[in-house]
C-alpha cells in the first residue's frame, strides 16, 4: 500500500473558485475528512479510508438529500 501524505483542506476544482455550497476535503493516510467552506470551523465529518467510496457512492445517489 502506498504511503498518503496530508493533503491539507482543498476544494474541488468543479468548485469554480466560489464559496457557496462548496465542500473541502482532506485526505490522510487513514481518514478522509469534509467540512463546510463557509464554516471552517465548524467542525469535519471524518470517514475511514473504508467508507469513503460508501459515502461517495450514497451521496451520488441522493441518499442524504434533504426533503423538498
């Protein structure tokens, strides 16, 4: 297994550069983390590397989607 650096918080490039209702992520060697730009400090949802294709896969298909 290859060694991961810290990739320190980043934002998607499809991001386009905005701020709103972007998301940053940090990847380590053990865990992926995604906070909220507009609310650094707000705390970071943190997945092992394990689940992260899990929660990827589920956030495609809507799964956490809010009620309309």
């Amino acid at each position: 297994m290859a060694l991961v650096r810290d990739t320190g918080w980043f934002k998607s490039t499809r991001s386009g550069g905005a701020d709103e209702g972007c998301v940053e992520v940090r990847i380590t060697a053990s865990a992926i983390g995604v906070r909220d730009t507009k609310n650094r400090s707000g705390g970071a949802l943190s997945l092992g590397t394990d689940m992260w294709g899990t929660f990827v896969t589920d956030t495609k298909d809507g799964r956490f989607d809010l009620p309309r």
